[in-house]
C-alpha cells in the first residue's frame, strides 16, 4: 500500500513547545529479556524493546485508551481503506474473517490466525474453491446476527468502484470469478447477494470460486473487505452507501463508534454486542477509546513523551528536531522505539522519458545515487531508513543481501562506474532530465539531494514539485504526463499489502496491470515477462518456502531491469506514552504499533 | 532693516567654508544634502552595508569561490547520520564553515547567504523600481489633472489598495511554470514575484505621489509653464516631477526593505525561489523543524533579513534628514 508519511507543517505556527521529560521511575540495568510471563513491566520500559517484546505487560482492563494522530482515517468504512494504519485501526470495530496474532511481537506477529472465522480456510484440490466457515452466535453492534450472507455482501462492496470504493484494495475483483460484477448497488438480484464468485450455502459457510490459484488467499482474508456489513443497514440510503461511516458503521468487533467528527476525533466505547467468549483474538482492555485525529506534529510529539497521548496509530514518527532530542537524552530515548517498517524507498525511473529507454543511462543513474544523502533526506540513518539495495525489504521472506549496483564503499555514488555506463549509453558528457517530488515533507530534501548526487556525473536535472494530493493520480501514475513534462525521476515508497513476496510485488512489477491510461502502481511501467511468469508461479504457490525462493529470484530479475533503483528500508522512531501497557510493534502493519493490543494502566472502568 | 549676519551665519547656510577670507563657493541642492548626510554617522554606516550588499550580490560567486565553498553541494560526512545536526557546537561554525552548517545535508551556510543575497535584492530592487514608476505615472496624472481622471484614477488605486496581495501571491505562485520565455524555473520564478509585487504595490506611492503634485500644481512655475505653452505631459514630466526628487528617493529607499521582507515571506511559504537555490526566507523557513535543538539555523538567515532591512530603513531616514530636514518633524 501506499506509504503514507505525516504531513508536515508547510506554514510554521509559532507554538511553543514545551516537551516535559519528566522522570518517572528510572528503569532498573536488569538484563531483562521477554522470558516467559514472569517480566516485571518497569524492566520493559527501555529503547527499542517494543520490536522484539511487550513493553508494560499488564492484563488490566478499564480505563479510558488515548489514541492521537495527525492525520485521519483514510475511510471510516472499512471497504475504502488502503492505509495500514487504517487497517489497524479498523479491527477495533471491524472482524475480519482472518487476522494476525494478537499479543506476539517481533516475528511472530504476522502469525495469520481466524478472526470472524472458526478455522483456517480450506482449499479444494486444484485450488479453485476455498471454504471458510465462521462462528455461530455471533452479533452485530445493532443486536442484529452476523451471518455468512453479511460477509458476502461486505465483499460485494468492494466491487462498487464508482461508489463506495473509490480507492480501496481490489483483490476480490481481480481473483474471484465473475469479474463483472457491478458491485451491490446496481445489482440485480432481489437480495443484493448475486456475485456468482461467493456461494452462501448456510448461514455460517462461505464458498469462493477463484479464476487461478493464488496461494495467498488467507491473507487476502485479513483485508477489511471482508468484514461483515449488515445488508439491511446497506441498502437503506439514509444510512448506508456512502452514508455508511461515522456512527453509522455498525461494527462487528470488541468497540463501537459512537462520536465521529471528521478530521478532528473519534470515540469508541465497548460494543455491549460482543462477547470475549467468543473473540479469542482480542483482548479489548480498555473501556473507551478517545482518538484525536488533527494533532500538529510537534505538538503530539510533546504529548507522546509527556504521557497526555498514549500511542500514536498513523505510524507517522517522531519530527526530525524531536529525533534528535529523543536520542540525545536517556529518559526520553527509553520510550521509543526504532522499528523497522517493512517498506522500500526507491527512485522509480520512467522508461518512456529518454534517454531512460536505454538501460545504460539507467544504471548510470543507479551508480551515481549518494544513498547517504537520500537517507538523510528521509530522516537520517536511525529514524529514517537503512541503506536498501534490492527492492524485497528485509521483513519478507526472500529477501537477499545482493548489491547488484554498489555505490562505492562510503556508498556515497560510484562516479567512475556511473560515468562508464553513461559512455556505454551514448552520453558520456550526461544529460538533462527532469525529478517530480512532493511540495511538503521529505519530499523538497530528496529531489535536492538526487540533483546533487547525479550533478556530479554531468546529469543535470529540474525539480517539479505538486501537492501530495496530486502526486500520484495526477503525475506518477500518468504516463502522458511525465512524458510530455520530461520528468524522468521520481519518489516512491511501497510496503506489501500483506508479507509476503507476492503481497510485495504484484502491485508495483506486474506489466499487465498497464494502461495506456494508468501505470497503476507501477510507475516506471515495468513489463518483463520473466518478470510477469514469476510472479503466475507466486501466485499459485501454497508453500511459504517456494514463495519466499520466487520472490528471490523476482527481486534479481526487477533489479536487473534497473527501473526502480532502491536506496532505503523505512524506519521509524515511534514514541509511546508513559500509561500505555501491552505496547508493541507488529510486522503485519509495517512497523506500526499493533492497536488491538493496548490497554492503559489509568483510569478506572 | 535685516539683521547683518556674521562670517560663520553666511557661512553655514551656504555650506561654505568657514575660515574666512576664503572664496565662497556655490553649493546645488545635492552637495548640501551629501554634506548633511555625511555627518550623520549611522546613515553612513547603513549607506556602507547596502553597498556591501550590493558587491556581495554582484560577486556572489566568486566570494564563494574564494572560501572554497559551494552553496549547493551537501556536506553528508559533516551531519550526524542519527540526528542528523551539524557535526560540532553551534550549529557546526568553524573556520572553514564560518556560519556553520545546514542540518540533513550539510550545505555550508555562508555561501547559501552569501547567495541569498541575490534573489532578495533582484526582487526587492526591481519590484521596487516597478512599484514606483506606476506609482509616479497614476499619481502625478492624478494629481495634476484632478476632475474626471483623478476620480478614475484614485477609486483605481482604491481597489489596488485593497487587494490582499499575500494571498493572491501565493496562489500564482503555485501555478508557476517551470520554464517560459527562455529562462530557467529560477529565472521565472524572480519574474513572477517581481512583476506581481510591482504591479499591486504601486498604490500607496500613488497616493503619496498625487497629494503632493496637487500642492505643487497652483505654484507659480507651473502657470509660467502653462502660459509659455507647455502640454500638459511636459508639465507633470518635467517640471513637477523633478521637484519631488526628493520625496521619491525616499520613498523607493523605505519601499525596498518592505519588498525584502514580502521575497522571504513568499519563499518561507515555499512559492519563492525554486529548489536548490538557497534564499533567506527559505532558509528560515527550514529552520523552524530545528530551532530547538539547532538554534544556529535560524538565527543566520534571520539576523541577515534583519540586518538589511534595518539598513534600508536608517538610510532611508537619513536620506529623510538631508534632503529635507523640516520634513517628518
């Protein structure tokens, strides 16, 4: 999905911050690992320890959560959602059939297990058919039952593209048969249930009928498409449709929302509908749950390391000047933690816009990138990223250690290689492209520092920045566009979907997803078909292991075609507040702190 | 009968030397002012750094290249990689870094002001010189003309007047091109902002400008003129106007450190200068992320707008007291 940063302030309000580092409970030198259940939560409180344990253990329940980010959800209703946050955010009030462990940090919290489901689903033997069967007795926030058919119908939504999903995940459409299903507003059936690619024999069954093999499918079941949408509530214009968010959205998990302003705040409190009984996944400790979605960003660092805010869940960071405040000082630095996001940072190059069709020039390019820079750029070597050389970050399986462009030593840019390409390519004295960036954020700091990383070989560039919200629909994935701007260069980022080699590459390599139109995801319209039959044998593969070996050898075939040259591991410096218990951060979500976990240690019920 | 006036009363008034039995001479208007302003010691002072300035703007590059250092190339080693400040006390000053460092990359602060010096003074000049060639223009034809015209004219500079000049800037200057008329996105960019700030700052001159043409219109030369047979062009353009010189050096001296301040505004909104190129205001804004923890930062570009702008300002006061001493009393 896409990487979404903190938008940072353009105009500067004079705020005065006033971080208080008070220092509570000194945290004891004990060489405390995550060794069972006997931990005592005060050895937990150091730097780092959210990556790889639990920080404050504690399985009281009560109390009010204090959530705060800088930006809002990018939906309300679960089926347009496309950020990971959002999608960690969603599970609140929102089960999906399948979900990751809750309560396991480090590698064990991509761990898939059922959610709404009562088992792992089952496939047929060529692979075409998956059965999934949910738990009975279960209910909506409304009173009303959860059934198979509301799964359907949720998933039905998804298809709605012109309505309710403009900018959400598409994967039913493209794996399940009947891919012309209009979506469930222009459907013809009397029960609003006709996508032939779902079967509903009973009131607990789901039956999905897939075009090919896609070894993958249990992840494609955690999205929150697939949480259930009671039809009656749908169908019914006043609330449901694109009236369907805010209090509105019924919810089928531990909470409910019961205040929602848009792009200010949200609270949620206990869903009465819900049973511990019968949701083993989440623990649902806190009783209400307060979310501030407008804070400024320096401010909500102020309020993390004061303890005000509990956790952040935009998965934004800390701001460069906090960053370096937080390290330079022990009682701060010990609530953070420097998680990896597990997404790549790479310069994405426009074969249409010459004299990128050479490939020459393109590694010419990949030689001369000064990745220090870049990742100063990004936030420096602690907050911002670890130095990438292939595509596949290091969180999925598959990932090698390869450098198929080393650049130089101090990885500072291998002039002399750069320039021997460039000779190859027909331009040995360089040339004039251009580099198309975001206006805000660290977008300005990475155009400046590719120019001057490339000046150096005699390739001499102009800066276009656009609005963020312009960026992508407008420019990068507008192949008219960059071409008849001449804007060879741009930023991306991109974290898989879910982790695997597949979630990662499908979206960003795969040649038949282009148009004419549209690059999709794939700005620099890469279409190798080695590239494109890799990713079909993915696809089917129900084996982790052969997945993870593919994704391998896919990630040295994208690499060999010098279209994206990555230069980054995204890492982040993420503050967690002082009252917060069971705190930790999950790979499902690229580094976030997983939500469902929280509870907080004040309050009472 | 008049009082006969001393050797040193006569003296002082024509400026004349005061030993006596020395030849009188005849000052112009001009060599009294210069001799008044050479006696006020902080507008010389000032009058020093604005052509300090104006050498800096010019040589820019080549100061630069005589420090050895370059504005626009990054300094990765000299950054902490975790915190990403400049490496040392004060925000990384040293002798080969005189202003310190640009925290992220590196980039010596001293050449970027140096540089910055530039686009700050090409637009503050220029929009200036703009700004009060259509405020003389609308003004004087006001003012001389009166009725009909001036009522057109003055309800005209009304609406300019009016105009929120900040936000309309702002807008333009997100839908700038990147090229046009054969320069460069740097070239365009100074373009826009002069012609723009030129084009809605000339109301107050023209307010200004025609109160005093309407004082100088009943004067006895201007009906001299008229009798003689002047068009009423000769009249404004050659008579009335030079006898405003004065007013009008002051005005464009106090006019150019308001255009100082609206460059950095308008890039510190990021609409100014185009990357890479360093300007005071985008300096400034940069170094609101870091001031609490690199001070340094924001205290050089700030203290060089300052500077400047305090300059013009004590200049154009003291321009003030030596062409007209009387005036603003």
């Amino acid at each position: 999905m896409q990487r979404t940063t903190k938008i940072a302030a353009t105009v500067a309000a004079a705020a005065l911050v006033v971080s208080v580092a008070s220092a509570c409970s000194s945290s004891k030198g004990s060489s405390g690992g995550n060794t069972g259940t006997a931990v005592n939560p005060a050895d937990t409180i150091k730097f780092n320890y959210g990556t790889t344990g639990v920080v404050n253990p504690s399985t009281k329940k009560g109390g009010t959560l204090v959530l705060g980010g800088t930006q809002d959800l990018d939906s309300v209703d679960p089926v347009n959602q496309y950020y990971a946050y959002s999608w960690d955010f969603s599970r609140y009030y929102a089960r999906t059939l399948m979900t990751y462990k809750v309560g396991a940090p480090g590698a064990q919290s991509t761990t898939l297990v059922p959610g709404l489901a009562s088992a792992a689903p089952t496939a047929s033997a060529d692979g075409l058919t998956w059965t999934v069967k949910i738990r009975s007795g279960l209910k909506f926030s409304n009173g009303e039952d959860i059934t198979s058919k509301d799964v359907k119908y949720a998933i039905e939504r998804s298809y709605a593209v012109d309505t309710v999903n403009p900018a959400g995940p598409e994967y039913f459409a493209n794996i399940l048969t009947d891919t012309s299903y209009p979506g469930p507003y222009k459907d013809k059936a009397a029960d609003h249930l006709g996508l032939k690619g779902v079967d509903t024999p009973d009131d607990t069954t789901l039956v999905f009928h897939l075009s090919a093999k896609y070894g993958d499918f249990p992840y494609v079941l955690t999205m929150p498409q697939t949480a259930p949408v009671p039809i009656d509530v749908d169908s019914n214009p006043s609330t449901g449709g694109l009236n369907y968010t805010g209090t509105k959205v019924v919810s089928s998990g531990p909470y409910m929302i019961s205040q929602y302003t848009a792009g200010k705040n949200m609270t949620l409190v206990r869903n009465p509908n819900w049973s511990a009984a019968s949701d083993p996944t989440d623990p649902a400790l806190p009783n209400t749950i307060t979310v501030k979605t407008d804070w400024d960003p320096n401010q909500l660092d102020a309020a993390l390391l004061a303890g005000t805010v509990d956790a952040e869940y935009d998965g934004g960071g800390l701001q460069t000047a906090d960053v370096a405040k937080a390290l330079d000082n022990p009682n701060q630095k010990k609530y953070t933690d420097n998680p990896a996001a597990n997404a790549t940072r790479y310069v994405t190059i426009d074969q249409d816009v010459a004299p990128f069709n050479n490939i020459d020039c393109r590694k010419a390019v990949a030689y001369a990138l000064n990745k220090v820079d870049l990742i100063s750029a990004r936030g420096g070597s602690v907050a911002g990223a670890k130095e990438a050389n292939t595509m596949l970050p290091p969180g999925v399986p598959g990932h090698t250690d390869a450098n198929p462009y080393p650049t130089g030593p101090d990885n500072k840019g291998d002039i002399a290689k750069a320039k021997e390409e460039l000779q190859k390519c027909g331009q040995p004295n360089g040339f004039s492209t251009g580099i198309i960036t975001v206006n805000a954020g660290k977008g300005p700091g990475f155009a400046t520092a590719l120019q001057a990383a490339l000046a150096r070989v005699g390739i001499t560039t102009q800066i276009t920045q656009v609005e963020g919200s312009k960026y992508y629909s407008q420019n990068l994935q507008r192949p008219d566009v960059m071409k008849s701007k001449g804007l060879g260069l741009g930023a991306a980022g991109w974290g898989p979907d879910w982790p695997t080699g597949f979630g990662f590459f499908s979206q960003i390599t795969d040649g038949r997803l282009l148009s004419a139109t549209s690059s999709g995801s794939n700005y620099g319209r890469l279409n190798d078909p080695k590239v494109n039959s890799l990713l079909d044998q993915m696809k089917a593969s129900t084996s982790s292991a052969q997945t993870a070996q593919l994704a391998g050898q896919l990630d040295t075939q994208v690499m060999s075609d010098a279209v994206y040259i990555p230069y980054g591991y995204d890492t982040l410096l993420i503050a967690r507040g002082k009252n917060v218990t069971n705190y930790y951060l999950t790979n499902a979500y690229n580094g976030e702190v997983d939500l469902a976990a929280l509870g907080t240690s004040v309050g009472s019920s | 009968m008049t009082v006969p006036k001393t050797a040193a009363d006569a003296a002082a008034e024509v400026g004349a030397p005061e030993t006596p039995g020395a030849r009188i001479e005849g000052r112009s208007l001009g060599r009294i002012a210069w001799d008044r302003f050479k006696r006020d010691k902080i507008a010389l002072i000032s009058g020093g750094f604005i052509l300090l300035l104006i050498l800096v703007a010019i040589f820019a590059d080549v100061i630069n290249h005589a420090m050895g250092l370059d504005p626009n190339s990054f300094n990765g080693g000299l950054v902490d990689p975790g915190t990403l400040l400049p490496i040392g006390a004060r925000g990384g000053m040293s002798l080969a870094h005189p202003f310190g460092l640009e925290p992220v990359n590196g980039r010596d602060l001293f050449a970027r002001v140096v540089w910055g010096v530039r686009p700050s003074l090409i637009v503050a000049l220029a929009a200036t010189a703009v700004q009060m060639i259509l405020g003389i223009i609308i003004g004087s034809i006001a003012g001389y003309f009166g009725g009909w015209t001036d009522g057109i004219l003055s309800r005209i500079t009304d609406i300019f007047l009016a105009f929120p000049i900040l936000i309309f800037l702002i807008a333009i200057g997100s839908i700038i091109p990147s090229r046009a008329f054969g320069l460069g996105a740097y070239g365009v960019h100074l373009a826009t902002m002069i012609v723009v700030i030129g084009i809605f700052s000339w109301a107050y001159q023209a307010r200004l400008i025609r109160g005093l043409v309407l004082s100088l219109r009943e004067r006895e030369f201007v009906d001299a003129a008229r009798l003689l047979g002047a068009r009423p062009g000769r009249i404004i353009f050659r008579e009335i106007v030079p006898n405003l010189a004065s007013p009008i050096l002051v005005y464009t001296s106090l006019a150019i450190p308001a255009n100082i301040v609206l460059e950095a505004y308008l890039s510190f909104l990021g609409v100014g200068t185009p990357l890479p190129y360093s300007s005071w205001g985008q300096m400034l804004s940069n170094a609101v992320d870091f001031y609490q923890v690199d001070p340094t930062y924001m205290l050089i570009p700030g203290l060089a707008v300052f500077l400047t702008v305090l300059a013009f300002n004590l200049f154009g006061d003291g321009l003030r007291d030596a062409l007209d001493p009387r005036a603003g009393r």
